[in-house]
C-alpha cells in the first residue's frame, strides 16, 4: 500500500491557508468587505464570497489529489456527472468534508474577531493546516487502505465532520441569522457532512440528507425561540443532527429480508437514540435555566 500522496497534500493545505490568511487579513477592515443591498435587506459580507471560491478550489485540490491514488478508479469514490453529451467519473463524494472545513473554521472563529489577536489567528490557521492535512489523509486510506485503516478513516472523518457541524451551528445560532440566510449556509453544508456521514449507510443517500438538512433548518427556527445562550442551541443543534444520523442509519442497516427481527433492531435503535437526544436536551434544558438564575453570561465574544 502506498502512502500518502503529501507532494500534493501539501500545496493544497498551503494554498488554503493563503486563501483563509488573506480573507481574515481584509476582515480586520470590516467595511471594506460589507455590501449594502438595500435599506430592507441585511448587509453582506463579500468574505463569504471569497470563502466559497477558496472551498470550491479544495474540492478541485482534491480531485488532484485522489486521481494520484493506484486504487481510486476500483474504490468506489467516483462518480458519474453528466456535462452535455460527454460523462465524467469525479472523486465528488471525497470532495465534501474538505470543502467545509475552511468555511466551517472561518464562520466559528469570525465570531472572536473582535477579541482574537495576531498570534491567535495564526494558532487558527496551524489548526485549519493540521484539520486539512488530517481529512486528506485519511481519504487516501479510505482508497488505498486495508479494511481496519479504513474503518479507522472513517471514525476520524466523522468525529471531524461533528466538529465542523458544531462550528457552522454556532455561527447561524451566535448571529441569529434571519431565515434566508441561514438556508443558505445551513442547507448546504448540512446536506453535504450528512451525506459524508450516511454514505454506504442508506440506499437513497441525498434524498435522506436533504430530508435532514431540512429538519435541522426547523429545529433552528424553532431554537430561536429559546431564550438560552447560543451554545446551548449549537449543542441541541447538534444532538439532533446525531439523533437523525443514528436512526437514518440503523434504518438503512435493516434494508433487505428478515422481517421481525430488523424491525425489532430498527425499533430499538428508534428507543436509544431517542432516549439518547431526549436526555440530552433535558440536559441542556436544566443548565440553561441553571446559568439563567446564577447570572452566567455564556452568549459567547
């Protein structure tokens, strides 16, 4: 098995942390980065522009990267896009993880430009760096390694996909973005870390995904009624995007023959993850009103 390719992780990592070095440089000036659309309309920050751009050039990175590997085109990570009369077969399913992590590590730490100093945002460009390096290389296990390396590949993707969820929850709820633009970063981003998340879990992948991106948009819409600190409705956010995961994925384990018995484990699963998101939430619910009646001010920078 041949390792990973860093003569092109490398300069992919570096180009990102250019990119996300310059924006937070043009951020410091605020209002040279602020459009006003309209007396009616909230203003808008070309940041987020800069930052799209900055994520759609990892994925291509990736792209890159992947068609280094010996064993890319009998993994399974390709798929087929239809441009005109002409099909392509591109690494898209390795380009989502990526592709958020400077969008996700740009929103949550936006929220301490006020407080964060120049050694500050160097530490979080090393953490952007190390966060990169670490999603590319476990994607090339995933397509050259051995059965345990990829299963191990997997749990670290997914503990840095919950990672990223919590950042971008905490930047929509920390903002209290009104509905269209929470849509636009929630939606997208949701339907992406699910689709990383459940992919080879369930038959009808984006369907599934979009399905739940939809319902964290509600339950995001609905937390905002909650007088409590924005971490407290990351962390909900965040339990319910567990909870859905964990049942869309017990559900797609039980696909097939075998009648009463998977309906009993869909069952089940139904009852742990739902008694797993319930005491969560009553948890949260009782160190809300905890740091309400001590006075605690947790809304954050």
């Amino acid at each position: 098995m041949s390792g990973p390719r860093f003569d092109r992780i490398v300069p992919l990592v570096t180009l990102v942390l250019v990119g996300l070095g310059v924006v937070f440089l043009l951020e410091l000036n605020t209002n040279l980065l602020i459009v006003e659309l309209g007396e009616n309309v909230p203003s808008f920050s070309v940041a987020w522009a800069l930052i799209a751009a900055l994520a759609l050039i990892t994925g291509v990175g990736v792209e890159l990267i992947a068609r280094a590997e010996p064993h890319l085109y009998s993994s399974g990570w390709l798929a087929e896009l239809t441009v005109g009369q002409r099909r392509l077969e591109l690494g898209l399913p390795l380009w989502g993880l990526p592709m958020l992590t400077p969008v996700a590590i740009f929103a949550f730490f936006r929220l301490f430009r006020g407080a964060l100093v120049t050694n500050a945002y160097l530490l979080v460009l090393v953490a952007t760096g190390l966060l990169l390096s670490v999603v590319l290389v476990a994607q090339h296990y995933l397509i050259e390694g051995n059965p345990r390396a990829r299963q191990i590949a997997r749990n670290t993707l997914a503990v840095i996909a919950y990672a990223l969820s919590f950042a971008l929850f905490s930047a929509v709820t920390f903002n209290r973005y009104r509905t269209l633009y929470a849509i636009a970063l929630i939606f997208p981003s949701t339907l992406l870390l699910v689709a990383d998340l459940l992919r080879g879990h369930v038959t009808a992948l984006w369907t599934t995904a979009g399905v739940i991106a939809l319902v964290i948009i509600e339950a995001y819409w609905t937390l905002n009624y909650w007088p409590a600190p924005f971490w407290f409705n990351s962390v909900a956010l965040l339990v319910v995007l567990y909870v859905l995961i964990g049942l869309a994925q017990t559900a797609g384990g039980t696909d097939g023959p075998g009648g009463n018995a998977q309906a009993a484990l869909t069952r089940r699963g139904m009852i742990e993850y739902g008694l797993v998101g319930g005491g969560a939430m009553v948890a949260l619910a009782i160190a809300a009103a905890i740091a309400r009646t001590q006075n605690i001010d947790l809304r954050g920078p």
